[in-house]
C-alpha cells in the first residue's frame, strides 16, 4: 500500500465545512474554511472505489497535496471516507470539521431546501430510492458512514431537485393518469445545485438577466437546461429522471418511450438491459461508437463523431426554443458545466442557429477563459460563460442551514 505523498507544506485552518460528493465508484470531497467568504482550501477526488481505488488531493492553486492507491483490494465507500478522515488529520493540522454537506440527487416533492439529516430524514430519503435507483443509494451511503463515524457532526443534505420546485404544476406534469402521478411520477429537474448558484451570480454580473428571462445550459457529461424567470425555475429539460431532455455522454435524452417498448419485443430486453442502454451506451458515445468525452470527440476527424456532435447540438437548440417559448421571450443564455464552459465550438453550433431570438456572438470573447460575456453590444440576448460551483453552493447552504 503506498503512502499518502504531500507535495505541498500542510495546510493550517482551525474551522471548516467539508463537502461530500459519492458517485457510483467515486467520492469528491472540498474543505472550505469558515469565514466571511468560505474559502476552498483543499480538494479531491478517490474514485474506482470498487476496483483500481486511488485518491487525490490538491490545494486551491491545484497542486497536488497527496496521493494515494489500494492495490491489494477495493475500500468502496467506507475505506475512502475513513482514509479521508486520517489523511485529512494529518495534513491539514488543527482542522476542526464543523459540519458536513451532502449532495443527494432527489428530494421528491417534499423536501425544497437544504434540510439538517436525522435518523426521520435518512429514511425519507431512502424511501425516494425507487425515484433515482442509479443516484440515491450512492448518496446516501457517506451519510450513513459519516453518522456512524462521527456521530457527533452535524449533516446537512441538499437536494438536486430542490431548485425546480418553484416550476408551475403544469411544468411538472406528464399527461397520465391521476393514481400514476399521485406516486410521485412528475417531472422533478436535475442540476438544481449549479442552477442555484448560477441564479445566484447573475445579480452581480448582470441584472437584467437576473431579474429576466433565463436560459441557463448545463452541458458536461450529464447536460441539461434550465428556464429561470426572475432567478427561479420554471422549466427543466430534464424530467422524472437525469435520463431525459438533452443528449449527454452515455445517456439518450428524450426518447420516445415507444421505443422502449420495442425493445422488449424485438430485442427481447428486460429492464436491466434497457436502463444499461439508456443509461450508459447511448448519448456522445453511442452515437459516435468513439467516446464519450467531448474533447475526443473534437479532437476527431471520423464522420461519426462529427454526426455525434452535430446531434448533440441540434438538441440543445430545439430544447432552447422549446424554453424560450415557455418563458415568452429570452434575455439572457448562459453556459456552464464542462463542456458548456470549456469547449468554444459547441457554444458557436448552438449559438448560430439561434440568430432569430436576437443572439449574436462575439467570436473573440468566446475563444476566451472564465467568466465573460461573449455576445456582441449589439446583441439583444447576452450570452455569458459562467463557471458553476455545486459544492460552494452545498457549503453555503450548510453555512445557513446551521448558522456557522
């Protein structure tokens, strides 16, 4: 087993918010320290917890601080938290975690704020299980182990779901029958966590787009959009689950759900087989036959890449107007996400087809880095590149929701 390697003198801050986000195999984690402005002063990242596990950690000037592998097993979740705990001890000294915050996918219906996790709570949300299978147990289960670790610490959970609450009935509504719905299948949104701080910045870099109509893009690996009105939701891409609206990696979108039925009959599919199609074999990379990864697919000459990212675009563009018409008008476009904020081409392919709401881009401005407009003067629609940061938000909200 190797040993953790600092490469960086150890890091001095006496109270801090530590942040959680468990993915399937991985485990994101940022300590911010308290303060008039939380200050992110380490982060990182143990992933392939199931097989090859290893563990980095950088500082916010993003060198790296440790590192760190299991060659003789798989830790899964409890052995990177515990390992997480230790390392943090000895490298960050005089570190007192004052509290933990949790991205969880779904909140349901019920739960429309950051809320503090208690045992009632814990088992709320392990009820809404059925709602986000793929999501919500991985989420939960650094809950369980940080309670059972550290008893004494408070938790606070923010949900993905939560910002598009605010959305009319008629926005979460599928057209099926009453005693469906009343189980809780309704459009619920995902990505809310970038969408409330994205709705949180713009009052600062533009007014006008805060208080008006807003279309925000989230496009990486999992892509969605977002109608804001007045900074909240009123219409999301993304519907019952984090498969639906736009194209992304692995995952279809918007699918006619005719097809599903066909491929039960035809491909002799059960539901396992479907969800692995759905979920982890379409998208970027099944349309390409290539990758998932933008950059790669960029980087390529295969026509089939060039096709997987024509559609990908073609998508976002049809969902904008979709959205905008839902808001009667647009004032304001933003990207966000990995691709949206890192990948220059996509935002040109998205942004020339959608010249007749009154969008212009400024081509220099977008071949730039980091927060910018890059719509032209004279464009009526701003067009903004904002960097989203979902565990700031998460560390905030804990912030609140304890009074720290």
């Amino acid at each position: 087993m190797t040993e953790p390697r600092a490469t960086t003198e150890a890091l001095a801050v006496p109270d801090a918010i530590l942040v959680l986000n468990a993915g399937s195999s991985s485990l994101k984690f940022t300590v911010f320290a308290l303060g008039e402005e939380l200050s992110p002063i380490v982060s990182g990242l143990a992933e392939e917890l199931a097989s090859a596990a290893r563990f980095r950690a950088r500082n916010e000037a993003g060198e790296v601080l440790g590192e760190h592998a299991w060659p003789d097993g798989a830790p899964g979740h409890e052995g990177a938290i515990a390992f997480l705990f230790r390392w943090l001890g000895e490298h960050v000294p005089d570190l007192t975690v004052r509290a933990v915050g949790h991205r969880v996918v779904h909140g349901g219906a019920t739960y429309t704020a950051p809320v503090r996790i208690d045992a009632d709570l814990l088992a709320a949300l392990e009820a809404l299980v059925p709602l986000a299978p793929l999501h919500q147990p991985h989420n939960l289960l650094p809950i369980r182990l940080v309670a059972a670790k550290r008893p004494d610490l408070p938790q606070v959970a923010c949900f993905d779901t939560a910002f598009h609450r605010t959305a009319p009935d008629l926005a979460q509504a599928f057209a099926l029958p009453a005693e469906i719905t009343a189980r809780g299948v309704r459009r619920y949104g995902f990505h809310g966590l970038s969408y409330e701080y994205i709705a949180r910045t713009l009052p600062r870099i533009d007014p006008r787009a805060a208080a008006g109509r807003t279309i925000v893009l989230h496009l990486g690996n999992g892509a969605s959009a977002c109608a804001m009105l007045g900074g909240r939701s009123i219409a999301s891409s993304m519907g019952f689950t984090a498969v639906d609206g736009l194209m992304m990696g692995t995952r279809t979108g918007a699918l006619d759900p005719g097809v599903v039925l066909y491929l039960m009959d035809e491909f002799g599919m059960d539901a396992r087989a479907i969800e692995d199609v759905l979920y982890r074999r379409s998208g970027l990379l099944g349309v390409s036959g290539l990758s998932s990864d933008m950059r790669v697919l960029l980087a390529s000459d295969e026509p089939a890449a060039r096709f997987a990212i024509d559609l990908f675009c073609y998508r976002i563009v049809r969902e904008v107007g979709s959205l905008a018409a839902a808001l009667g008008g647009l004032d304001a476009l933003v990207f966000t996400a990995g691709i949206g904020e890192n990948a220059s081409p996509i935002r040109a392919k998205v942004c020339a087809p959608l010249a007749w709401l009154g969008i212009e881009l400024d081509a220099q401005a977008n071949e730039g880095r980091g927060l910018r407009r890059i719509s032209t003067e004279a464009s009526r629609v701003a067009v903004w590149v904002v960097p989203t940061d979902e565990e700031r938000m998460i560390a905030l909200h804990v912030r609140e929701v304890l009074s720290l």
